[in-house]
C-alpha cells in the first residue's frame, strides 16, 4: 500500500525516514504505524464519532488524521520531540485546508507520556511500543486514576506489543484482552499484531 497516496489524500506529510535517537533509554526511536497496518487495523475495529482517541508518542500526527478521516473521531497527539511536534502542527494546518471544519478535533501536546493530563473524555488509547515498560507503567496508572474520578469504559490499542506491556496488562490490571488483530507479516514476525485490551465498568 503506497504510503504516499494516504498522506496526499489526507494532504499531511508523515512519510519518510524517521532520523535521530531520544538520549533516554526509557524513550524509542520513533516510527510511524504503516498505513497498511492501520488500515486492516480499522477493517475490524471502529472507533465512534464521540470517541477521544490519544496517541502516545505521536510523531508527526498520522494516526491522528487517519482516524478522524474516517471516523470523524477527536484525536489529541502526545509527542516530547518538539522537532516533530512542529511537524504535526504543520500538518494540522494543511489538513485543515483539505477537510474544513474538522480540524478543531485534533490536538497535539508537547509533552512527556507520563506527564500528560488525562482528559475525561479520553477514552481510546494508542501504544506503538513508544517507551520502557516503566514509562508505560506510569501512564495507564495515570489513566486509571482518571477512571477513578470520571467512570468510563476505556480501550488500549497496542501495535507491536512488548511483551513486558502484555505481562503487565495481563497480571497487574485489571485490563481484559477484548481482540487480535493479526497482520500478513506476523506469520514470519509474531509481533506484527494488534491488541486491543479492554477495561470496563460492567
């Protein structure tokens, strides 16, 4: 899938070799979900129009614009590279030269992961292995502290999981795993997958 066709019908720039490394181990490299991924990611599993979708370690915006595109969700962008940031504003405005009106539902923050407020509204959240299990740790309990105080269902989709964000999940929160999504490539890389886990108020 040409990955330059979906920024150029989405008229944003995120295409491209990500250069440079973070000084902190606890911070990866970054790299963009491949379109094709996100699109038979977004074949089994739908997001609603009153959905708030976070992507941690958001890069240049991709997975924001991808999803409110389609379905017409709020997106907001955690990135600490104030590089990419700067990137993801820029697409910000080109996208909203293309799609009018849509533009106010899509919010970047410069931040680190842990450091980020979570909104009450938020409600899905994104993880492309952007950081050490610790850092991942200090995030979903700052989630849970937000469920605490405004009750809500909440669902984490993980592409390429480690397996130390699986473990955790799995034997130290109350998290459920609701779905897989498997990619052609896991059958030669069995991290090439989405998980969806799931927490629920029920």
């Amino acid at each position: 899938m040409n990955e330059r066709y979906f920024d150029g019908l989405l008229n944003i720039r995120t295409s491209g070799d990500q250069k440079g490394f973070n000084q902190s181990f606890h911070y990866h490299r970054y790299e963009s979900t491949p379109y094709s991924a996100l699109d038979l990611l977004f074949n089994q599993y739908e997001l609603k129009s009153s959905d708030r979708l976070v992507d941690f370690g958001c890069g240049k915006g991709r997975l924001n614009f991808f999803t409110n595109y389609l379905f017409h969700s709020t997106a907001v962008g955690v990135e600490m590279n104030e590089g990419y940031y700067a990137e993801a504003l820029e697409n910000l405005q080109r996208y909203g030269k293309k799609f009018k009106n849509r533009k106010d539902d899509i919010h970047f923050r410069c931040c680190l992961a842990e450091e980020y407020e979570i909104d009450p509204a938020d409600n899905r959240f994104y993880f492309f292995n952007p950081f050490s299990i610790q850092i991942f740790m200090k995030v979903i309990n700052n989630i849970l502290l937000s469920v605490e105080k405004y009750k809500r269902d909440i669902e984490l989709i993980l592409y390429y999981p480690s397996e130390d964000y699986t473990y955790f999940l799995e034997n130290q929160t109350a998290f459920d795993l609701k779905r897989e999504v498997l990619l052609p490539e896991s059958k030669h890389n069995p991290n090439e997958r989405f998980l969806i886990y799931r927490y629920s108020m029920d």
